[in-house]
C-alpha cells in the first residue's frame, strides 16, 4: 500500500519594523516547526531589543481562519516558544507575531503539503527501542526519552492491539512520576494528544474482526446489501473494553499529577465505533437491552459504514445516550398505542439502523425536486450521493423477499429523545470546483416533495459534512449558489450570497436583496438566531407587541427566552423599528453567551473616537465584537452607535459572527 510524505517547506524571517524617522526600533525572529506524530504547529523566535517582553502570536489555517492565538514573556536573551495548536490541514500557515516594543506584527508564510504517494523502500532492521532512563544509566528517564516514546507510540497506534496500547500508556505516564512540575507541564500537550488518540482507538470495534473471534456476531451479505447482527455478549464485552481503558487511564493520570488531563478524560463524550464496509447498504441489529446497556454508560453507538482501507468516504450515524434507551422506547411505545406485555419482551426485541445509498434509478424524484430550487438566479448542485436513513424497532425479526430487497416488520422510529449526528461524506471529484461555505444538508420532505435545508458543518480534513437530526429520511448535500441582480457590484456580495446558501438572508423577491435598506428589529433578530442555531420552536415570547401570528414570532420568542432581547418601555419589543448599531451589537454579543461559547481576541482594542457617545450597556459588547474583527468604525474611526444599520451591514456582522464562532 502506498504512503504519503509530508514535505514542509520552512522559512525562518527577521522581520525589522521602522519607525516613520526611518530608524529601527525592534526585530523579531520567527522559527516554525511541525511534529509529524502529533500534529501540533509550534513556534520558536526571539525578540531583540530587550528582556521580558510581551510576545503574541496569531496563526491562521489554509481556510483562512483563526486556528490560534497566545501571548507569552521572552525570556532573558529575548527568546520565547509557543507550544502551539493541533492541525492536521494541508496550506499555507500565515503566522503572525508581535511584540510591546514593535508597532507591527512580524509575518511569515508556512506551508504544511502532502506530497505525492510513493512505493515504501525497503530499508535498515529497525534498532531496538531503549527503555526509557537506561541511556542516563540512572533508571530514571529524560523528558526526551519519554518524548520519543510517545512520539513512537503515536506512529504505531493503528497497528497495536489495544491492550498492548493500554499497557504502554499507562508505563509512559508512570515514567513522569520523578519529574518536576515544570517538566511535567512540558510534557502536558504530548500527553494530552496520546489519551485522546488511544481513547478513540479503543472504542473503534471492526466488526469483520470481531466475528472471526466471536460466534456472538452474524454476518451475511447478499447483492450489497451487509446485515451485522450483534448480541448483546457482544456488546456487554465491547462496554467492559471501554470502561476498563477509561478508568485505567484516569487512575494513573491522576496518580502521576495530571488531574486536569484526567478530568479531560472522565468528561470525554464515551462512544463505541462500530466500522464494517457496506457498498450499497448496511443493516445494523442489536437489542433494546444492548443500546439500554450502552445508554446507562454513557456510551454513544456510532455506526461507520463504507467504511475503506483509508478510513475515508464513510458514513457515520450516531445515536446518543439517553437517545433510544429502553425508558424513552417504551414510552414510545406506549404514545403509539402499541400492547406491551413487560419490560423483558421489550428488551429482547431488536432494533434495526439502515444506511443506505439510493440508487440512480430511485433518485428521478429527487433530482426533480432539486431543479425546483433553480429559480430566480440559483443554481443547486449535488456534493454527495443520496442516503437513506432510518430505525425501525422490530416485532419479530426480519425477512428478505425473492427479489432480495429490504421488507421489515416493525415500528418505524420517527423521533428521538435526543437529536442523532449524521456525517456523510461529500464527493472528491467536485470539491475542487466549489465553494464550501454554500454547502449544506437538505432532507427530502415526502410530503412537500421539496428538499428542506438542515444546515451542517464541514471538516476540510476529513472532506465530510456534518448535522444533527430528529427526522430520519433520504440526505444529501447540495451546494446553493444564490445571488440577486442589485448585489452584483455590492461590497457586501460575498457575505449575502454564502448567507443566503446557509437561508439566513432571503431577498424581498427572487431578483433584488436591497442591500441598502435599513435593517428591522425583527429582521435582525431571526438572522442572529439562525446563524447560531439558537431557535427554539417551544419558546413563547410576552411583548405585548409581538403577536404570536407574525412571521418573527419564534425569533423573537427564542431571544426573549435565551436573554438576547429585553424590550422596552411598556414590555414592548418594536420589531418593524430600525436597530442601530450599538444595539445590533448588544444583541450579538449576548448570542454567543447564549450559545455556550466566547468571541477570540484577534487584535488589540482601539478605542473609537465617539466611545463616549456609546451607551454604558453597549460599550462591553462593542469592544468584544471589534477585538473580534466583527465589528469596525467608520471614516476617521467613529463607531456612530446611534446611527442605522443596513441589510449588508446586518449581513456582514452576521458572516463574520458565525466565522469567528
């Protein structure tokens, strides 16, 4: 099988940075480098000029996003190091690093690039690994020789069994028993990376494999179609696997002083990965007892299926814990007004999870309701193959027609007690002709017989998109180009159409956005919470302005709930009034608490110039967005926070919002 080769192309720069008198007032030194093992983008450099200085540093990754910021104090001779973030996409780094005594930010390319695919050569006999402080003759290991261990480790993670894994994580942690706090801290990212790769290795179970040893598995296969028959021995063994390789790592984390890492570890979101091929269909069966085992873990049931040599163009379904236990299906039960004897009939029934490609001469339908969308200058193109998802509870097993297509006894599983993550993977041979912030998942609505948008996210790295769902049905990806005729010369062009992909803007008709048309209350309001995803259909709002009829209902009620909007004088909220730009930044702001999350730091705060006419409850929130990068002053650097805002400057709030988070 061939291998790939990274090749790093490396530039070191001094960046010297003049004064207006043109005299040099500082220099800084930038020296990159990349581990291969574990993925973690490292800077070196000094600062001449002085001692204990502050140093940051930003990096922005090939997507042209913030991968990560830091500051640090260089030490006496003006040397600093920044540990640095995990990455694994290919590009061009930009690197940007400043200090308190230069005006501007030194910055240097980077580029991390896989190279062609070549043969492996044969080569020396491997030398044998030294054991960790036989080289000092003390008994003790070095930092380094613990270094290279893991580093070790890592290379051969996917090979070892995971005992054997289990075994030398534990014996590596043990080994950082002598050293220091401080060379303990050193040694804290390496770590880290090595529980997390060894935690997702041990909760990845082939299942070729595991039938081979066990008679607890089934696998048959006919015209493509895979059925995996799991019992709950099976499973019961899989749990004990997972629970042993969890605390045993906790135990000596925390033994050994790394309690923040070991928290890391209890708190991670526990799952079994279940990965078989399937070229056309995968029908997956295990018990209600066996997931209800699963559930009162923890564990999440992770489904891979097309799952290849390359661990590439797999479908992954996730079911959740507390998703489908047996608490939830019975009640689901009961709600269907289904006769249920007890709880032991219940347990033992099976539950059946299908993926499934749809087949071309199935997808006529489809392809038909996608040419609806090409109305009013839109295109819509498919990224992906049509897949077919569902869960059917069965009532006495399964059954296979002469025609060998699928026909099941059962209750169709249409809701869930928790939303299910899909991943579905997107197709190679387009991604270079597209653009990937107009991606999104759609579901094929039987009744409509349209495609309805679900959003999703897309992972560069592993060229898959990601959502959550309550409705299973047929999925695909389609990428959205849509534009209107009054943005064609609109500084705000880009940020409206990937809007409008994502249907967070609409325009007032198929042809015209008026870009330059005052932004409502209401309007902005829905924008927010659709670009977080915060909307919430429960949600009742109590303005005595807002009736519950209007278009921006569930908008405004979602925001009242979450704290994002307050109202005014008389419980009123103004929804067809204008927003000014201090309040559409309040509002922001708040969104993101609301989300769980915080905005990055990505510059220095200047103050405006008309700080002192922004409101006191607004001046937090506009500082936060504009160290952000989201918002920006106008001519002469005045935020004018009374002033109007317009649906491209709503629109451009909006994008970089949602980019930033």
């Amino acid at each position: 099988m061939a291998i790939f080769a990274f090749a790093l192309l490396m530039f070191a720069q001094t960046a010297f940075v003049r004064a207006e008198n043109g005299q040099t007032t500082g220099n800084i030194t930038i020296n990159p480098s990349y581990n291969f093992s574990t993925g973690r983008l490292s800077v070196k450099g000094k600062v001449m000029g002085g001692s204990n200085i502050r140093v940051s540093i930003k990096i922005i990754n090939p997507s042209d996003k913030l991968l990560y910021i830091g500051e640090e104090k260089s030490g006496a001779d003006g040397s600093f190091i920044f540990s640095g973030p995990v990455t694994y996409e290919e590009g061009i780094y930009k690197i940007y690093v400043g200090s308190e005594i230069t005006e501007k930010p030194a910055v240097i390319s980077y580029i991390v690039k896989k190279d062609t695919s070549v043969e492996p050569q044969p080569g020396p006999e491997p030398k044998p690994v030294t054991p960790p402080g036989q080289q000092t003759g003390t008994g003790k290991p070095t930092k380094q020789e613990v270094k290279d261990k893991i580093e070790e480790t890592l290379k051969n993670i996917e090979t070892e069994d995971n005992d054997k894994i289990l075994e030398t994580i534990v014996d590596i942690i043990e080994h950082t028993g002598s050293f220091n706090a401080d060379e303990k801290n050193n040694l804290k990212d390496e770590i880290k990376v090595l529980v997390e790769k060894t935690l997702d290795k041990v909760s990845v179970v082939d299942v070729g494999k595991l039938a081979e040893k066990s008679g607890n598995v089934v696998i048959t296969e006919v015209e493509n179609i895979k059925k995996i028959e799991i019992d709950d021995e099976a499973i019961n063994d899989v749990i004990s696997s997972i629970e042993k390789a969890y605390e045993s790592i906790a135990k000596v984390l925390e033994k050994e002083g790394f309690n923040e890492i070991s928290g890391m570890t209890l708190s991670k979101n526990k799952e079994v990965r279940f990965a078989s091929e399937a070229k056309k269909e995968l029908n997956f069966e295990l018990t209600v007892k066996s997931i209800d085992g699963l559930s009162s873990k923890g564990i999440a049931l992770v489904i891979d299926a097309g799952v290849d040599k390359e661990k590439v163009n797999s479908t992954s379904f996730v079911i959740p814990p507390k998703a489908l236990d047996l608490e939830y299906i019975t009640k689901y039960l009961k709600d269907m007004k289904e006769e249920i004897n007890d709880g032991e009939e219940i347990k033992g029934r099976k539950v059946s999870i299908v993926i499934k490609k749809v087949e071309e001469k199935e997808s006529q339908k489809y392809e038909q309701a996608a040419k609806v969308r090409e109305q009013g200058n839109a295109t819509f193109s498919p990224v992906s193959e049509n897949f077919d998802l569902s869960v059917m509870l069965l009532k006495g097993g399964s059954k296979t027609d002469d025609n060998n297509s699928r026909s099941k006894e059962g209750i169709v599983i249409e809701k869930f007690n928790e939303k299910l993550a899909i991943e579905i993977p997107l197709k190679e041979e387009v991604l270079n002709n597209i653009n990937k912030e107009k991606l999104g998942v759609y579901r094929y609505n039987p009744e409509t017989k349209a495609w309805d948008y679900v959003g999703g996210k897309v992972n560069p790295n592993t060229k898959k998109i990601s959502f959550k769902t309550n409705h299973l049905s047929v999925y695909a990806v389609y990428e959205y180009n849509k534009t209107f005729k009054d943005i064609e010369k609109n500084w705000a062009r880009e940020y409206i159409e990937v809007l409008a992909a994502k249907h967070i803007v609409h325009g007032v008709n198929d042809e015209s956005f008026q870009p330059d048309r005052n932004v409502t209350r209401a309007e902005f309001t829905k924008m927010l919470l659709e670009a977080l995803d915060l909307v919430d259909p429960t949600a009742k709002a109590t303005f005595t302005d807002v009736d519950e009829n209007a278009w921006y209902y569930k908008y405004v009620a979602s925001a009242q709930k979450l704290g994002i909007v307050m109202g005014t004088i008389g419980n009123r909220f103004k929804p067809e009034e204008i927003i000014n730009r201090q309040d559409m930044a309040v509002m922001a702001y708040r969104a993101v608490k609301a989300a769980g999350t915080s905005l990055p730091e990505v510059k220095e705060y200047k103050e405006f110039t008309d700080s002192d006419k922004i409101a006191n409850y607004a001046k937090e929130a506009v500082k936060a967005l504009q160290q952000a990068d989201i918002v920006e002053g106008t001519g002469r650097n005045m935020f004018m926070p009374r002033n109007n805002s317009t649906r491209a400057e709503a629109a451009k709030i909006i994008y970089k919002l949602a980019q930033q988070l």
